[in-house]
C-alpha cells in the first residue's frame, strides 16, 4: 500500500511511494507526529537522478525488515534537496562537520524538534569490514533514545548551538571591516585574482585538461574567471594566453571524453577518472547551461568555432529531451536505466557492446570504432568499474582527431564528419529503442535562470536563423516562469513546478539566476520588460535574503519556523553561490541603470565575503568575476534604432565579436522607452532615435559618450581603442 509521498508532485519523493517505510514529507504534519509519539526523525535526502540513492532506496528502503525498524522507532521524513535546498543545506552542513564529507543519500537523525544528534550519507545494509550497517545503526540510535534520551537531546543543543556559533563567527569573519578604501578593495582584489589564477595553474592538468585528479568535475566557474582574467589582461597577453589555453584545452579535453555524450549531445555529470573518460552517466541542467557558456565565452576568447559546436551541441540536447511542451526546462535525466533482461545499471542507455555497434552501423563499424576507441571486449578498465557494469561495454571516447580519422580513411575533413554525424544518427535512433533513464520533469526556477542566461548568451554570441531560435527558446521559458512561478502580486517567486506550481516559494538561488538571466535575455532583446522584471526581483531578494548585520544573502529567507538555520554559501561549486551571482547582478544593474544604491550594494555583496575570496579566491571564482564592475567605472554601449532592423544587428555583434572589459548594453529603441531611460538617467532623453532602418552606437564610460557611429566598422575600431 502506498505510503504519504503518493501524494507528491516531486518524482524523487514518488519514487519511494511504495517502500514499505511509512515516509512522511517535510511539514509541520511530519513534526507534530513525531512530538506527540516521542520519537526521533530518520531524515532521508536525496534527488530524482542520484545513483546511490537508489542503491540505498533498494537495499535498504525496500527491504521489510529495515522499513519494520524504522516504522517502530522513528518518524521518517523524505525530502527532495532539489525541492528544499535549505533543508538540505542546513544537515549537510552538519554532516559535513560531523564525518569531514558529505554527499547523496544524507541520512541524518533528529529530536522530534529538528536538531541533528547523528548523521551520515550512505549506508550498507549489513555490516562491513568493521562499519556499522543500516539495520545495526538503527537498532543502536533506537536503544539509546530509549534509554538515554537526554543525551541525545543534549547532543542536539550542543550540535545546534555549535552551528549557529560558527555561522555567526564566519559571518563576521567574512566581512569587512566596513572602513576599507576602494583603494584597498582595489588592491584586495589585485592580490586575489593573482593567488586565484595562480592556484589554476598549479592545479592544471596538462595531459587530460581540467584541474586536480580523480574524480573530474566540469566546475563552470573555474573557467569563467580564467576568462574573465584573460579578458582583463588582453588575450594576447602572457597571462591571457595561458589562461584561454587552459579554458580551450579542458573543453576540448571534455568534449573528447566519455563524459561528453557523443550520440545524444549534451555533457554528464563527471568522470571517475582524471582523463575525463568513465562519467558518472546522470545529465542536469545546470551543468548544460553552464557548460554551454563557458564554450561562448571560450569561442569569443580564442576565436575557434568548435566552441561554438560544442554550445549547439548541447543546445540541441537541451531542445529535444530536457524542454518541457509549456516552455520550461526539467531539472535532470538518471544515470541508471533498465536492463533488457531486467534490473537497473549506470550507464545502460548509453553504453555499447561491439556487435551492437556492428549491427547498427555496418559497413561503418570500422571507421566510427577506430574513432571512438570501441574494443570488441569492452573499453573500460576493470579498475574503473567497481560495480562490474560496463563489462564487455564500450564508453563512446573521441581517441583519434577528425583529421587522423580521416587520413586513415582517405577522405577530406567533409567527408569524414559527414560520415561520423550519419553513424551518430544511426546510433541515436538505435538508443531511442532502448529504455530511457528516468526524466526528472520538475522544473526548478534556479535551473532555468541559468538555461535563459546560456540561451540568450547563444543569441548574442551566434548568428542568424540559430541565434533568433535561441532567443525564442529564452523568452519562451522566461514567459513560462513569470506565468507559472511568479506571484506578481507579492513580487514573489516560487521554487519549482510540476503539474502545477509547487509550495515552496523560492530561495536566494533562484532570484540570483533568474535575475541574471533576465538581464542578459534584456542584453539579447533589449525588451525593457526583462529588466523591468528583474529590476522588481532584486528588490524582492534584497527584501527577503539580504543580512543587514552582516551583509551578504542568506540562502533562505527569515520566517520559516521549522528551519532551524540560515546559512550563507560560500563557495561557487557546482552551482555558483547566491551570493557570487548577486553581486554581479547588482553591479550590472547599478551599471544599466546609473543607480548608486544599488552599486553600493554590489560592492557590499563582494565585501561580505572578503573574507573567503582573500584568503581562498579559489573557493569563489564567481564571485572575482563581479570585482571588475565593482572596482571600475561602468562602461556601456548604448544603441539605439530598431533592434530588428539589419544595421541595429550588425552593430550588436560587433559587440559581441571578443572579450574584453565588462561593457553593459542597453538600447533606446523607441520614444517610450527613451522616456523610461530619461528617468534613470536625464542625459539619456536627449538621445536620438535613428532614421528607420537605421541604427548607431555610443561607447560609454560612466556619463560620458564618445560621438555616435552607425557602422560596423566604426564601433569595432572604437573597441579596439578603448
């Protein structure tokens, strides 16, 4: 019979509606059971695509003799971290300290008033090697709250204290003093950026691209401020060279691999091994979004038009299997997947056996496996497959150049991707047969800021029929989010949906990137209504997330009686931090807008977390990206004309040609929206609309404007200049 989560719109929380465990969601129902019946809650959080989820999920959760354990001694609360990121964010800090790591399945065990006294990640259903085991844990937490109840309750207090002591201790450590100079900021802000490229470098992998060993993360905004570096230094320069090289070797490095879905596009999670080869096989999201602006940003650095491949890649990827009929996009796809002869595996929708390939491909089979290191007995090495499950399998791996493929061929370039891109087909067909891994078709607002933002960033940095499809694709899904997560009313957003608007409303995640994606969905369309939009949710986060005591954004917002800490992140990991974004977003804001407020708040959001960029700027990579605006005058190239018309579009994408300073676009595109602009900025009224079918460009430093030009040419020598 199906426990309370039947009733649940998340498939995380549906996934586990038929264990024989009596799991309760997170709520208030939830705790009141708990207090009234004196016992103490298994707290169990995970996500929809979580591989050793489902390992616990089965070994543990579907098991009748652990669900009676757990049914007679506890309340067991289920919480998609996806759906609850505070809650989530709160026991793993705990976890954290408790254990020295953290990870998916977190198992953590609480008073009936939500303070941790024991906690953990996965667990064994048996004991092991000297390790405690599910079952046994449970009967030696279930003895001691009968027995010694007080302590654990006393273990809670001092948990719990302790981490409110250290929250408040890093908080004032983070931030400044509030008497710093711009001076010193300026030269704070030298000094990290110098330690942070250093650590890059020493850390880089010059052999498989990327940074460090074994496992090997795509994290965006390491090469986000490799760039930023590079734009800043000027990409000729020693230190701009490097930096590019570095970004361009490890996207070149990660498209070749394994972790690079070569049939169905996009990128997973990451790779077990440091050569990017053996992915742990789950996609999300926020990684083809981020991914796919760092490939724009690399293309405009360097110029190579494979990094403009490698974004329609994933933008292909995006379009066909994570874009949801109402405009927005899921949340993930799993890494596991049926087995045709029953069960589950990593990796089985996307892993072949020789002959497999054979029957599909042919007359081809030689070529495309030549190309992509196929062996007849499987590819992977036993040490990189623990579980066994790639036995006899190949991991699709680009191990020649297209141009030795098609040397050994004895075909041109052309032909020899032409005749690659018709296997792929062939084999994407063939997979399309296979059962898919499970969808997960929540659609999380914080996502889609950063898909909106990598969309648009497409439409400026690509061209033609493909930039205008992109730029529908980002107002589609900005429509779909004002429509469906948005309370205008209130100004609020919420947090995710899923045939129908979830609870939660939404976290500081969620105003950051939907923020900047609106900003740079204005950037690509220049329609006022985005930066009316995002103008209103600035206001909205700084009301709801902003520490007046010590600066900086929690990550949820004051009120919620069952939290029982706010917290701040600080470090830009697989997602950048709230606050690493906001900043930015301030000072773009601040910046478009001439708004002195709001660039005093920019420079704050930078100094509350002075403390970890100066001392670790490795840690907040995201956050030096938003130093230069907050340390240089704002530079603008301000439009105007009919942003439709040919000559308004030539101009933006000379903009656009290359990196370099921060510069703020902003448009006057007809006399309503000069008198918008005239009321943020009086100098703006005084710009003149172009004849029809006409456009020019001013390039801005501060209040002052360089004269007006009309031609391509024209502004791309001004740039170069400037």
């Amino acid at each position: 019979m199906p426990n309370a989560l039947a009733t649940e719109k998340s498939p995380y929380l549906l996934q586990h509606a038929d264990n024989p465990v009596q799991w309760l969601p997170w709520g208030e129902a939830a705790f009141a059971k708990a207090r009234a019946e004196q016992k103490p809650i298994f707290l169990s959080i995970g996500y929809s695509t979580c591989h050793w989820c489902h390992v616990m999920a089965h070994e543990s959760f579907e098991n009748e003799a652990v669900a009676a354990l757990l049914n007679e001694s506890f309340i067991s609360i289920k919480v998609d971290r996806e759906e609850r990121p505070d809650v989530d964010k709160v026991y793993m800090t705990y976890v954290q300290a408790l254990t020295g790591h953290g990870g998916w399945p977190l198992s953590a065990w609480l008073t009936p008033e939500l303070k941790p006294f024991f906690g953990g990640t996965y667990f064994a259903p048996e004991d092991r090697q000297g390790r405690a085991g599910f079952p046994t844990i449970l009967r030696a937490i279930a003895k001691g709250w009968r027995e010694e109840r007080d302590k654990l309750v006393a273990e809670g207090d001092r948990v719990l204290g302790t981490l409110r002591e250290h929250a408040a201790e890093n908080a004032k450590r983070q931030r400044g003093t509030g008497t710093e100079s711009a001076q010193e900021l300026v030269v704070a802000a030298g000094e990290a950026f110098e330690k942070g490229f250093q650590y890059f470098y020493e850390a880089f992998d010059a052999t498989n691209g990327g940074f460090g060993g074994a496992p090997k993360f795509p994290r965006a905004s390491n090469l986000s401020f490799l760039l930023r570096c590079a734009a800043l230094q000027g990409t000729a320069s020693p230190l701009g060279v490097e930096a590019v090289n570095m970004t361009a070797a490890t996207l070149r490095a990660m498209a070749r691999g394994g972790i690079h879905d070569h049939v169905g596009g996009g990128f997973h999670r990451y790779s077990v091994d440091e050569g990017w080869f053996v992915p742990h096989f789950e996609k999300m999201l926020y990684d083809q979004a981020q991914i796919a602006v760092n490939c724009l940003d690399a293309k405009q650095a360097s110029g190579d038009e494979r990094f403009a491949w490698m974004a329609r890649d994933i933008f292909e990827y995006v379009a066909r299997d994570l874009t949801s009929p109402h405009g927005g996009f899921y949340t993930a796809e799993d890494a596991d997947s049926a087995l045709a002869g029953g069960g589950h595996a990593e990796g089985a929708f996307y892993v072949w056996t020789a002959d497999e390939l054979r029957a599909v491909l042919g007359a081809d089979y030689a070529f495309a496996a030549a190309h992509f290191g196929v062996v007849e007995n499987g590819n992977v090495p036993a040490q990189l497959d623990p579980q066994g499950e790639f036995t006899g399998k190949n991991i699709l791996t680009q191990r020649r150049s297209l141009a030795e493929t098609a040397r050994e061929a004895g075909l041109s370039l052309e032909q020899a991707n032409d005749r690659l891109l018709a296997g792929l087909e062939k084999l994407r067909a063939a997979r399309a047969t296979r059962p898919r891994p499970l969808l997960d078709d929540k659609i999380v607002t914080a996502n889609n800021g950063l898909m909106i933002s990598a969309l648009a960033r497409g439409a400026q940095v690509l061209d033609g029929d493909e930039a205008a499809g992109l730029l529908r694709a980002a107002k589609r899904a900005a429509e779909f989010v004002e429509r469906e997560l948005y309370d205008s009313g209130r100004g609020v957003l919420y947090r995710c949906w899923r045939e129908g608007r979830g609870a939660a409303e939404g976290f500081a995640e969620d105003y950051a990137y939907l923020i900047q994606g609106l900003l740079d969905l204005y950037e690509a369309s220049f329609e006022l209504r985005w930066l009316q939009w995002a103008m209103r949710l600035q206001a909205t986060m700084d009301a709801r997330f902003w520490d007046e005591a010590d600066g900086g954004y929690f990550n949820s917002a004051a009120g919620d009686a069952h939290l029982v800490l706010r917290l701040k992140e600080d470090y830009d990991g697989a997602e950048p931090a709230p606050g690493s974004v906001a900043a930015l977003n301030l000072l773009r804001l601040a910046g478009l807008l001439h708004d002195d407020v709001l660039r005093t708040r920019g420079r704050a959001a930078c100094e509350a977390l002075r403390g970890q960029w100066g001392k670790a700027p490795q840690a907040l990579p995201q956050l030096l990206c938003a130093l230069e605006l907050a340390l240089e005058p704002p530079r603008q190239i301000l439009l105007a004309g009919d942003p439709m018309a040919e000559k308004f579009r030539a101009l933006v994408a000379v903009a656009h040609e290359k990196t370099g300073p921060r510069r703020l676009l902003l448009a006057i595109t007809r006399e309503t929206d000069r008198a918008w602009w005239g009321a943020k900025a009086p100098w703006l009224a005084a710009v003149q609309l172009p004849a029809a079918g006409h456009a020019t460009a001013q390039v801005c430093e501060g209040n002052v404007c360089q004269v007006p030009v009309g031609e391509p040419q024209e502004l791309r020598e001004i740039l170069q200049m400037a």
